[in-house]
C-alpha cells in the first residue's frame, strides 16, 4: 500500500521580508514579539508573523536579517520648518521674539529663496532620515522648494503653506501667500509622499479676516491647519492687550480650533485653555527641546494627556533647536513630565513612542496609512542596532528606545517598503538618493552667505 502523497504548498512570492529580533508595532500598546518578521509587497504590510512562520510561507525578492536590532515604525516629527536647517547655531541663547525679530527674519529677508529653501529642506531630510524620521510637519516659504527636496529624499512630508500679513521674499500680503501655496499644492496633489496643510504663522502674526479665510479654505478644500499657539508668556499678554482674550479663546471664537488643526508647543495653558482644546479635539504639537532652548517654558503634556488630546512630538526647527532629532525629544518629553509632575509613571516609554509615531499620524490624517506596524498600513519602518556598549544590556527594548538609543544607533529606515538610508557599524550613513558630497557642498555655499550677513 503506497503512502499518501503530502500536499504541496507554495509559497507566497512577496517583495521583502524584514526579520527582527525585537519588533515593537506600537498598536497594541507595550507590545514586544521576539523574532518576528514584517512581510512587504508593493510597499504594504502583507503580515506579521514570528521568522520561522514567515520563512516557510513566502519567498521574498529581498530578506532583510536585522538580528541584533529592534524595528520600531517610522518616526514622525510633528512640527519642523526644514527650510531652516541652514540656519542652525544662526542665533542662540537669545529669546523667542529677540531671536525673530533681531536675527531670524532679517536673515530670511537677506538669503531666503527657493534655492535656499530646496537646499535647507534636503539638509534637514538627511538629518531626519539618518534619526529614524519617515514623515514630517513643515511649515516654510517657498512649498514647492521643499517638496523637490522631499521627493529627492523620498521620505514623507506634510507641507504647511505658510501665511502672514507681512511680506518676505516669498510673497506680499495674506492673500498672496494664500494663492501661491494653493497653487503649488496644485502641483503635487496626488503624490502619494506628499500632502499639504494651510499654516497660518501664529496669532500675533496673523489677523482675524485671515484666520477666516483660512478656515474657509481649509474646509472647502479638505486640507488641515497648522499654526504655532500658546508658546510664551508675552504671545499670550500680547492677545489679551490687543483682543482682550488669550490666544485658544480667541481661535475658539473664529471657529479654528478642531481636530483638524495641530498646534505646536502650546507651553503655556490654563485649566481653561486646557478645556477648549479637548471639547473641540485640537491636536497638539509638544517640541520639549525648542521651548527649552528658547526659554518658553515646559508645556503640561500630563494634563493634556490625561484630558484625552492627542500629543505627537516635534523638532521645530534646526535654527532654534538645534537639532532634529526626535529620540532627544521622546526622551526628553518623558523626562520633564516626570519631573513636573513629581511622579515617575508619567509618560512611560510606550507613551513617548506613540507621541513619535501614531499620534502624530492621527493628527496629519495618515493614522490609516502610517504610525504603526499593522498589516495593510504602509511600511514606513525604522530599525535600531542595540549591540553597543551605551546600548547593553538590553532587557526592554521598548524602553531602550526612549532612554538609551538615539539617532547613531538607527541602521536602517524604510518608506513605503524602499530602503532610504542605511548605516553599517559607527559609518555615517548612505542615503539612497542623497549624495553626501552634494549635503557637504551645501553646508559650505549657504555658510559663507550667513556668515557674510552676520558680519
């Protein structure tokens, strides 16, 4: 009697496989799988299953064996202005509105162009993707420099077309700036790395008749709002001199606030403030570093958290940071609520890395897509080596991530699937469309400028 003939399986072909010795997906919250792999095809997540699972149902194109490393998703910097990255250390220890008015607007008034703005925004997407950073919040003149820039990248991008009532190089009044940011997002609507927002500056830069505008625009055309809110003391003394309500009341009153617009920093809050922002769902963009730096203050993340506000974490920029690094910011977000609050179970690890990945998706709109590994979500990925001796020994990687890695630890980052950067042992890095000649020739160029208009 003849044996039974075994079925045959075959296999499923897919694009790429990445087996990790930790994987944290973030969704669910505090999860941690051991030997886990990420199965991609056509820059989706097609499953997620432990390595020997993986291995015996598909044959992938290319098998990424990260074995000492932990995959977290792509980071996402919910507030920057890339378009000043060349501006970093242009001014500092100085205050926010001295910094402004005496050094950075009349540097932009003396060297900002789309040339600068292209070359600064590439500066800052290699800086962001060499930290483990997919997808950022911009907010900056000239869009349409910056998308090249981000294309080139081949990172992730949501655009602010920025607003003022005062003219730059860029354009003339509200209404120009208006007009030519929607023009220019004309031009790459559809692009799936790209989005766009209407960033009207801040409320001491902008008038009542053009928030109005802008919150027409915004619901006629479907696009978020991003806008700096609540940063100091002064912005807030300003609003109640001048409008006779602090700045979210006033917002609250033209109808802005929403869960469609994400506002950054957001220092300093009152218990009223508190109330406006969760009863209408406003997001809220916490740059720890930036506020620091500037003498801001220390925003009350706990209480917005504990209010149910979404909080994603930002960068701002590299002229006032001075670095866009966002293990610094989850590090440093978790450490402040901890020492404000008296209280070492504020902000846990888990919770730092989600302001890093999911929150700031859900305020972008992309909750759907990125922010988290989950099979059908896009595979925007980042990978850490923990074999070092500041990284040993490792009995949680999930709080390894917020409390002992930073950017030189990131070995590798995906978007959509593509491999967009890639960093071996201590080297610094290679980009897949970036040449680190071309980064070296633009540092040099615009430093010679600044250097020229400082003196």
């Amino acid at each position: 009697m003849t044996e039974p003939s075994k079925k045959i399986v075959d296999k499923i072909n897919v694009d790429l496989i990445i087996e990790a010795r930790w994987l944290v997906p973030v969704i669910p919250r505090n999860q941690v799988l051991d030997y886990h792999a990420v199965v991609i095809h056509q820059g989706c997540i097609v499953d997620i299953a432990a390595i020997d699972a993986a291995r015996e149902q598909y044959t992938a194109t290319k098998t990424v064996a990260l074995i000492e490393h932990v995959l977290i998703p792509g980071l996402i910097n919910l507030h920057a202005h890339a378009g000043m990255t060349l501006m970093r250390g242009l001014a500092d220890d100085i205050p926010l509105m001295p910094w402004l008015q005496n050094h950075i607007w009349p540097a932009e008034q003396q060297i900002v162009s789309e040339k600068f703005v292209r070359d600064s925004t590439l500066f800052g997407c290699a800086e962001m993707l060499a930290g483990g950073v997919t997808c950022f919040n911009d907010m900056y003149f000239y869009p349409q420099a910056s998308a090249e820039a981000v294309l080139q990248a081949g990172m992730r991008a949501q655009l602010g077309l920025v607003v003022l009532e005062f003219p730059t190089n860029y354009a003339n009044n509200a209404d120009d700036y208006i007009e030519k940011g929607l023009l220019t997002r004309d031009a790459w609507r559809g692009n799936p790395l790209l989005s766009a927002s209407l960033a009207p500056h801040a409320p001491y830069t902008v008038s009542d008749t053009t928030f109005q505008k802008v919150i027409t625009y915004a619901e006629q055309l479907g696009l978020g709002v991003h806008t700096h809110l609540h940063e100091t003391k002064a912005e807030i003394a300003e609003s109640i001199e001048k409008f006779g309500v602090r700045p979210i009341k006033r917002m609250a009153n033209l109808g802005l606030l929403g869960p469609n617009l994400t506002a950054a920093h957001c220092v300093q809050i009152n218990d009223e403030d508190l109330d406006l922002l969760s009863e209408h769902g406003t997001h809220v963009a916490h740059c720890p570093s930036s506020n620091a730096k500037l003498g801001s203050g220390i925003a009350p993340i706990p209480n917005l958290l504990n209010t149910g506000i979404n909080v994603g974490l930002g960068t701002d920029g590299a002229a006032s940071n001075n670095r866009q690094d966002m293990f610094t910011e989850m590090r440093l977000a978790a450490l402040l609520a901890k020492a404000t609050t008296e209280d070492a179970t504020s902000i846990p690890a888990a919770q730092a890395l989600e302001m890093a990945t999911i929150n700031g998706a859900r305020a972008l709109g992309l909750d759907h897509q990125i922010g988290s590994i989950e099979v059908g979500k896009l595979a925007d990925l980042s990978a850490l080596r923990i074999a070092d001796v500041e990284t040993l020994p490792c009995f949680d990687p999930l709080s390894h991530v917020i409390y002992a890695c930073g950017c030189e630890h990131v070995s590798h980052v995906w978007v959509a699937g593509d491999l967009r950067f890639e960093r071996s042992s201590q080297q610094s890095g290679l980009y897949a469309n970036i040449e680190p000649n071309e980064l070296k020739e633009i540092a040099l160029l615009w430093q010679s400028k600044l250097n020229h208009h400082k003196a």
